[in-house]
C-alpha cells in the first residue's frame, strides 16, 4: 500500500468506540497500526532526504 492509497474511515473511528478490549486492540492492531506504520516509515523516509540534501550543500 502506497501513501496515497491511505486513508482513515468511519470503520477506523468507529473501533475506539468497542467495548471489548481484546476485540478493540486485535482490531486496531489490524487496520489502523498498518497504515500509521506506512506514514512513519514514509515520513522518516522524507526527513533523511530532506537531511541528505542539507548535508550536501553545507
């Protein structure tokens, strides 16, 4: 999955609202910590180029 393709929904939302905590964190351990691990890993991603290039033109 690309970053672009992420998105949060209503079903995402919706998953703080079980009451169950087992069901609440297998679910969230599923469909939410996936997508943030994409936009960290992006994210880091773009600040070490960002770096990158500020180290090179120093």
């Amino acid at each position: 999955m690309d970053i672009e393709e992420i998105n949060f929904d209503h079903d995402d939302k919706n998953l703080f609202f079980v009451n169950d905590l087992q069901i609440k964190a297998d679910a969230i351990r599923h469909s939410i910590l996936p997508k943030l691990e994409i936009i960290t890993n992006n994210t880091i991603s773009l600040i070490n180029n960002r770096l990158d290039a500020m180290l090179i033109f120093k």
